[in-house]
C-alpha cells in the first residue's frame, strides 16, 4: 500500500529549528533529542531549509566552526521532499540517487514529519519478517 510507511511517519513528532538560531542551539537540538536532521523554518513557520549532523560535520571539516553562526548559513537549501502517498521504493530510489538519509514530508508546502533511511529499513526488515512469518505459518499448516 503507497504512502503506508510515510504517512505513520507524518504522525511522529518532527523536531525543528529557526533559521535564526545558532550551530550551538542545534547541535543541542540534535544532541538531546537524538536526532540527525531537522527541517529550518523562517519566522512564518514555513520551511526554508534543512539541517543535518553531515552540515555540521562539513563545517567542523573546513575549520570555520563557529558556535555563534546562524544555521541560515550552514543549512541546505535545496528540499527534497514526499507527500503521503509516496511509497518505500520511491523514498528508497530518492535517497539513493541524491545519497541523502532524510526526505521532508510535505504537503500543499505545509511540514508534516520526516522520513529517514532508518525508517525505510526499519519498515523494509519488518515486512520481510512478517512475509517470512506468514510463510512458515503456511508451510507448517500441512
């Protein structure tokens, strides 16, 4: 069924971050909440950009680190993005191609969650299991 995975996603708490705040407040952010990518929004609540620990670990690696810098200017501008009906094979298909670990969900330019590589395995080696399950159950009932 399309869009089963991403639309449990969309229900989950999506953390985020202000393009105002600094490379401090977000690696905090990423730090206590366990997370490694969040969506950056604008004083209007709409989504500008995306950050993610590879950001940070870019940044660290061109030895520019500032604490103090705005996560305007480390953030990734382009946004890839799904709606609810977008299903495993695309997301894995997206990500591989763009070599990305997040896709925002979005819908009518409206943030609705994230989906991560994580997520998508997670789903891929639980219906394997399940698949895998059902036919033992089979087999076993002759």
């Amino acid at each position: 069924m399309p869009g089963k995975l991403v639309s449990r996603m969309s229900k989950r708490k999506c953390f985020t971050i202000s393009e105002v705040d600094t490379i401090k407040s977000a690696s905090q952010k990423f730090h206590e909440n366990q997370i490694g990518c969040m969506p950056v929004l604008d004083k209007n609540k709409k989504v500008v950009g995306i950050l993610s620990e590879r950001d940070l670990s870019r940044l660290i690696y061109t030895e520019k680190f500032n604490l103090t810098l705005p996560v305007s200017e480390l953030m990734s501008k382009e946004l890839i993005s799904c709606d609810l009906n977008t299903s495993v094979t695309e997301l894995m298909d997206e990500m591989t191609e763009k070599k990305i670990r997040h896709i925002l969900i979005m819908e009518d330019k409206n943030l609705l969650g994230i989906v991560s590589i994580g997520d998508v395995v997670k789903h891929l080696i639980n219906k394997i299991e399940e698949e895998n399950k059902n036919l033992k159950d089979y087999i076993n009932s002759y």
